[in-house]
C-alpha cells in the first residue's frame, strides 16, 4: 500500500513562496492503476518526484507498505528507488546505443542480478508487454515509439518494484499506440500486483483507471471512480 500523508513542496521565487504540492493526502492499495490529472504548471511532475524519492518534502510523508520516506537517509533513498520504484517517462529515456533486452536487463545489473537470470527475466519482460521476438536485440534508435515504450515499462518492472510512476506515457504516441499503452498498463497492474500511479493530460487514458485524481494549484481531489472499477475490477 502507497500512503501519502499531508505531502507538501515549498519552493521560494523571489518574494513570493508557491506550493506546487499544498497538503496532499491519499492512498492506493496495491494493484491499483490510478491516475492524475491537472494542467501543466498544477504540480503533477513534482508530486512524482516525492512520490519517486526524486525530491524531498517540505512536510508530510509518503509511506510504502507500512516504510516512512520522510528522514530516511539518501543510501536508503537509493536503495529505495532501485528495489520499489520503476520509472516510465514520455520520453522515453532509454540508452540508444543498447539493444531493448539489454535495456532491461540494466536495473537488475545495478541490483547485483546474475547475468543469467537477468537475461531470462529481460526476455519474459519483452514478451509480456508484447514486443515482437525478432525485436528484443535491436538497438532503441531502431524501434518506433510505441516499441520503445513497451521497452521502458519492461524496464520499469525488472526488479519488480511495489510502485510504476508514468509521467505523461502516451505523451509522444498516435492515438491508436496510445490506446496499446494503456491497456498494456492496465493488465500489468493487475498481472503483477503492481500499484502504478500515471501523470497525464490524455483523459482517454484517465478514464481507464481504477482511480483518477486531479491536482489543481496543488491541491488533490478525487474524481468519479472509473468504468474499470465499477465492472469489479479492484480498487
């Protein structure tokens, strides 16, 4: 369970002191899928980064099954973002130069993974998330988006982390792609048990959550719970 607890970010301008996270509080059971919504400027980037330990709070804490973020030590931070936390950004963020199950076998390197087995779990990651066989040893810079986005999130979940933040994943792809991702997302969270939280403009992929927020000058409110919920899905 992801347990924000009065989360608030504090940056000076000047005279002038904005809060781009003011008093945020919220919880998501695991395997839920949600989602964030709000204009650019609303404090979504930011939320992640706290939610990702990218960033520290001005007060409050995020709690992961039960562990205390807030005064947590940067060695701990670390480990915490390398063993809990998978990242999937609009642009992608891969090493070009490194074919798609090399990419993914990168995570479990830092983690101390054997070589063999990080091979095995890379490749069964490409297959989940649907990559085409032929595909796995070509280099990022010859993949089409939409193929690089199936990479980052089988990155995301090599070292099968509680939490996947996606901040705008369907950002740099056509509709129909787009639509690929977010079902994609959808049966990995319920596939893997994996929370995944996904900042967004892309309301199409919002009302395809389990929970939608919207954050709006900071401050979070939830929305209607979605048609995934309401069929039975878990919340």
């Amino acid at each position: 369970m992801i347990e924000v607890k009065n989360l608030v970010r504090t940056f000076n301008s000047g005279d002038r002191t904005i809060k781009p996270v003011n008093d945020v509080s919220f919880e998501l059971e695991q395997g839920t899928l949600a989602s964030i919504v709000g204009k650019s400027g609303s404090g979504k980037s930011t939320l992640l980064s706290l939610l990702g330990a990218l960033d520290k709070p001005t007060s409050g804490d995020v709690l992961v099954n039960g562990v205390s973020l807030a005064g947590m030590p940067d060695s701990k931070l670390t480990e915490y973002r390398r063993r809990d936390i998978g990242f999937v950004f609009q642009q992608f963020n891969l090493i070009p130069n490194l074919s798609a199950v090399d990419n993914v076998m990168l995570p479990m390197e830092f983690a101390g993974v054997r070589k063999a087995a990080r091979l095995e779990r890379a490749r069964e990651l490409l297959e989940q998330v649907q990559l085409d066989p032929d595909k796995h040893v070509r280099r990022i810079n010859r993949l089409s988006g939409g193929e690089q986005q199936r990479v980052a999130i089988a990155r995301a979940l090599a070292n099968s982390p509680k939490l996947i933040l996606a901040d705008e994943p369907t950002g740099n792809l056509d509709e129909q792609t787009g639509e690929h991702i977010i079902e994609l997302l959808s049966s990995l969270s319920r596939d893997h048990n994996t929370t995944i939280l996904v900042v967004t403009h892309d309301r199409s992929l919002a009302n395809k959550t389990d929970r939608r927020f919207r954050l709006q000058q900071g401050r979070l409110t939830e929305e209607a719970a979605s048609s995934r919920v309401a069929a039975g899905s878990p919340a």
